[in-house]
C-alpha cells in the first residue's frame, strides 16, 4: 500500500510514467517504450529517446543508431529536443503536488490530543458531592470531598454562604470545565483522524494515477476510477477522544457535541485516455479531496464558533458567583482545626491544582500542527485560531476559579477569626478582602485571550 511518508519515491514514478504517456501520444504512437530509452523506427533508421530514471529526473536525449539519411528524424528533434518537454512534464506533476506537500503530521496532532486527555482526566467527574453535582475525578475530587465532610461538622450562615459557593457551585463549574475541554480535545482528535485519511488518500491517488499514466503509455485508454472517502471523520473526535461517553449535561452548559454527517459517497470517475486528460483528471481527483477535507474543516470551526458563543452565553455554569463569605455569630464550630484544614491546606490546594492544569492547557494548544498550504482544506492553520481560542478560554477559567478558591479561603479564615476571636486586624483585612472579592478576578475569560492577569492583582492576595 503506498504511503504518503514515500511521498518523494511516489511523484518520481509518477513523473517517470506521466512522461512515458506523452511520449506514447507522439507521432501516431511510433514511439516504443524500452526500460531505459524510447525507440522509433523511421525507413531503415533507429531513432531513440533516453528514457527518465524511476526518480522522473534525467532522459530526454535523442541519438539515432543508423544514418539519419535512412529515415526522417521526429519533427520534435527538429523543434529543439525532448529534454525541455521532459522537464515541463515534471514541472507540471510539481505544480499539482506542491500543496499536497507537507500535510499536518498525525504523529504531531496525536501528541496535542493527549495534552488534551492530560486536563480532560484532571477534570473528569468520577467523585460526587452531596448535592449529586460531579467533581473532578483526580485529586480535585478528593479535595473538595474532604472540604464536605469537614463543613457537616459546622453550621451557620457563614458556613451555609461558604457551602453554597465552594461546595454547589465549584463542583458544577468543574463540570463545566470538564466538557469545555472535550469539545477541545475531540476538535483535534478529529483533525488527527482527517489527515491521517487524508495522507493516504494522497499517496493513493498519486500511485493509481502513476498506473493509469502506465497504460496510457502503452496504448489504452479508458476511466480512472477512485473512491474518495475523507468525509464524515471529524464527528469521531469525541469517540476518538472519550470513547464514546460525553456529560450528560452538556447542552445545559452550552456545549454541543460533533453529530454524524457520514453518508454514503459515490466513486469518483474520470476520463484517462490520453496524457492531458491524465494530467486534468489527476487535478479533479485531488479537487475532490480537497473539498471534502474542507469541508470537514468548516465543520469544525463552526462548532468551535457555536461553542464559544454557546458556553458565553451560560457563563453562570463557568463562574463562580462572586459574593463574600461574611461573619456571623451564628455558628458552630466543633473543630477550629478543621476550619484551618479547610482554608490552609484543602482549598490551597485545590487552587494549586487548577493552576496547575490551566499550565498544562498550552499542551492542547494547536500550534503548528495543523499547518499546511494555504490552498488546502480551509486555510494555511486550519481551525487551529478557534481551537487555541477554546483553549485560552479553559486557561483564563481555570486561573479565575483559582483565584476564587484562595481569595475564598482568605475569607472563610478571616470570618472565622472575627466571629471567635474579635479579632479588629482580622476584621479590617476582612472588609478589604471584601471589596477586593466583590470587584472580581484580575482574569476575565470573556475577553480577548491573554496569558497575562487583565487587571494587577488587589493587595497581598494572590493571583
């Protein structure tokens, strides 16, 4: 089976055999085909035509075995030689191939996918909460799962206000989270599943084409038959990416999910007489791919399009909402160590985690690996600007919960001191804190995408 990693050795043949073609299309079809020259016979004289190398370079040189007055040399000799046909031939086989050079690498888009898993299964909902909302599977699942059974020992409408927003709310958003990032994942999967179509379907054009052009030479004519089939493998992203399962719930948070577009697609035929009608039918061919990858492409984009607007417009499922936790009298506490085990250690490190995968969403960043020739599918980088928008989109949401769980962790702390201990400093870092919760996070995911806070962080609270 030929393969597109053979390129080099696929357009030599196919050059070698394109210009045996013409060359059979000469003269009435006098010339004969030998494996190193061609040969024709005029009166008493042999003339010949040094043949190309399997490499399609060389050939071209015309000689003559007997006198020349014995027969009437080739009208092309006459004109000025082969050599200069020979090398428009492989000027024209470069020409069609030249886009097709340098398709996205499979190998390089798999190793993008599984930077997306990375944050995918750090995201994934495995663990529950009381409310029944998922959480992250891996260790946020675990934080925040201690972080409940630790507030069941205290009540109050400062532990209640800290509930509704660290308990309910962090793990919805994580969920959201979660299907941001299959909707990212899945979009590459899927580039990777299309090129790595599309790759052997180039390399299998080239070398039907190269037989085709083989028959032309030695005198038949007839169809070039093809089976085109680059369609429908981009809706697999989310199969490729999650085996199959999705969030059941992600219609609610704006999300939609690649459907099947798979239908049946007829056999392209054309015509393969002569080696003109070779050369144009070689073109159509590969048209026809092209416009099959582009159009899986646009699909792609758009749903990327629909995504970022769909999960815009549910913000709600993707922010916290944005309140201090205040202090009460009415509270109990049974343990002051499970509070500080709560604010010092549990939700630290929940927002050590999220920081930690908002680093590795860079690894699901496009970049050059969906590059190719600008004539190719929808453009030189594909949909590679909506997947990265995406991307930067989970980055600044996952840095803004960040920021939400230490600043509410400050805050849960410093209400706790204030209610126990009277504590004025306490009281007055508290109200700043305050004012410093209530105008939000330096990061705004709804903006323009940036690797940097929008806003300088307010007083000594950490982005």
């Amino acid at each position: 089976m030929p393969s597109y990693r053979d390129l080099d050795v696929l357009v030599g043949r196919l050059k070698q055999s394109a210009i045996d073609a013409w060359m059979g299309g000469l003269s009435g079809g006098q010339w004969m085909l030998r494996p190193a020259r061609y040969e024709m016979l005029s009166g008493s004289a042999i003339y010949f035509v040094t043949r190309p190398g399997s490499d399609g370079e060389g050939g071209g040189l015309f000689g003559c075995e007997t006198p020349e007055t014995l027969g009437t040399p080739p009208d092309l000799e006459r004109a000025g030689g082969y050599e200069a046909q020979f090398a428009g031939i492989r000027a024209t086989i470069d020409t069609i191939v030249e886009p097709w050079r340098f398709l996205p690498d499979p190998n390089e888009i798999a190793a993008v996918v599984e930077s997306c898993k990375d944050v995918t299964v750090k995201l994934a909902g495995t663990a529950t909460t009381s409310a029944g909302e998922a959480v992250g599977g891996g260790n946020l699942g675990g934080f925040l799962k201690s972080i409940e059974q630790t507030c069941s020992a205290m009540s109050g409408r400062t532990i209640d206000t800290f509930k509704s927003k660290f308990i309910n709310q962090l793990g919805r958003t994580i969920e959201g989270f979660h299907a941001v990032s299959i909707v990212s994942g899945a979009a590459v999967a899927g580039q990777g599943a299309l090129w790595k179509e599309a790759r052997t379907t180039v390399a299998t054009i080239l070398d039907n084409a190269r037989g085709k052009f083989d028959l032309v030479a030695q005198g038949y004519g007839g169809y070039w038959t093809e089976t085109i089939k680059a369609l429908g493998w981009v809706w697999k992203g989310v199969e490729l990416f999650t085996g199959g399962s999705i969030p059941v719930k992600a219609a609610s948070l704006g999300i939609q999910f690649l459907q099947s577009n798979v239908r049946d697609i007829p056999d392209v035929v054309k015509g393969f007489e002569t080696y003109e009608r070779g050369v144009t039918s070689l073109v159509e061919m590969l048209d026809v791919l092209n416009s099959q990858i582009r159009s899986e492409e646009q699909v792609v984009k758009d749903n990327l399009l629909n995504n970022l607007d769909g999960i815009a417009r549910h913000k709600t499922s993707y922010d916290l909402t944005q309140f201090p936790i205040p202090p009460d009298s009415d509270v109990i506490i049974v343990n002051r160590d499970l509070t500080h085990g709560i604010a010092r250690t549990h939700m630290p490190l929940i927002a050590d985690e999220l920081d930690a995968i908002a680093t590795l969403t860079f690894g699901g960043l496009p970049g050059q690996a969906l590059l190719r020739d600008d004539r190719i599918g929808i453009g030189e980088r594909g949909p590679s600007s909506e997947a990265g928008r995406l991307q930067y989109l989970l980055y600044e949401l996952l840095k803004d919960l960040a920021w939400e769980v230490r600043n509410g962790a400050r805050n849960l702390e410093l209400a706790v001191a204030d209610i126990l201990d009277h504590d004025e400093s306490a009281a007055r870092e508290l109200r700043e804190l305050e004012k410093v919760i209530e105008a939000g996070s330096p990061y705004d995911p709804w903006g323009e995408p940036t690797l940097t806070p929008r806003r300088p962080s307010r007083g000594p609270y950490p982005v």
